[in-house]
C-alpha cells in the first residue's frame, strides 16, 4: 500500500515539474512585451538624436506617435511631410 502511495505522490510531482518545464518552453520563441518606460531612448527621426521617451516631444502625425528633442525638429518633420 505504501509503495502505490509512495508512486502516486511521485507522479504527481514529475507531471507539476513537467508542466513548468513545458511553459518555459512556449516562452521561448516569443519576444518579451514591455511596457515602453519613461527612460527607454528614442530616435528624433530629424537630427537623429537620442532623447528619453519621458522628455521627449511627442507628435502624433498621420495616426503614428513621433517623438523629438525639441518644437523645432517637430516643426521641421512637418514642414518636410507638407513639401
């Protein structure tokens, strides 16, 4: 009685190990999601400096959020967009 105790507590523990083991793998071939933090850097797309996302100036232009290191390279973008 012992053993078949014994046999089904070990099961039970190599299907939980199994089970993580098979979620670690699912994992593997996904990139990461994270949410965009205020530090991450951003490329202004006119003088193609880098800036904190949190500082930077953001313009939302045809539906797509841009982000710049000043008004001025906003206003650049845009007139470059225009003609």
């Amino acid at each position: 009685m012992y053993r078949v105790v014994l046999i089904l507590g070990l099961l039970v523990v190599l299907y939980f190990i199994l089970r993580r083991a098979l979620q670690g793998f699912k994992g593997l071939g996904q990139p990461e999601r994270l949410a965009p933090s205020k530090d991450q850097m951003v490329q202004d797309p006119v003088c193609l400096v880098f800036v904190p996302r949190g500082v930077a100036v953001t313009e939302d232009i045809g539906g797509q959020i841009y982000y710049f290191c000043s008004r001025s390279c906003a206003h650049k973008f845009q007139e470059k967009l225009a003609g």
